[in-house]
C-alpha cells in the first residue's frame, strides 16, 4: 500500500506542488492512516492546509476509498524559513 500512495504522490500531487517549490512525501501508513510530510515551498505555505484537503486527500480517497482513513501532516510549518515566499 505504501508504494501505491507514493505511486499517486509522485503521478498526481508533486508535479503540481513542484511548480511552487514543494514535495510531499509519506513518512509512514499505518491502520489506513496516511502520515505525510510537506518540504520545500510547502512547508510554511499558507496554502498547504488547503492543498492537502482539496489536492492530496481527494486524489487517495479517489485511488483507495475506504483503505484511507486519516490524512496525517507532520509537517512542523511553523519551523525554518519559508523558501517559496522568502
């Protein structure tokens, strides 16, 4: 399942992010939660809260359904700079 929520990651969700400097990753699936972190220009961004509910959680629920249960951000966004907006 792992490989299959980086598949979607990677094919779906960080090309767009990429253009704005960010990557999202999985840190870890556990139970059907889904712990992800934000790097580069999504870490801090004012808008990752929204692009993790409109972009990353409707792109696995769309590909795994009822396998997905949380969607988990262990993203420190309050830590560093933010490299986008700096």
């Amino acid at each position: 399942m792992r490989r299959k929520i980086v598949e979607v990651l990677d094919r779906e969700i960080n090309p767009y992010v990429a253009g704005h400097g960010g990557k999202i990753e999985l840190e870890d699936f556990v139970d059907g939660d889904v712990y992800l972190r934000m790097t580069g220009g999504c870490q801090g961004c004012s808008a990752s809260s929204a692009t993790l509910k409109q972009g990353v959680e409707k792109a696995l629920r769309k590909a795994f359904g009822d396998r997905i249960n949380r969607i988990i951000d262990l993203t420190d966004h309050a830590h560093g700079e933010n490299p986008y907006y700096a």
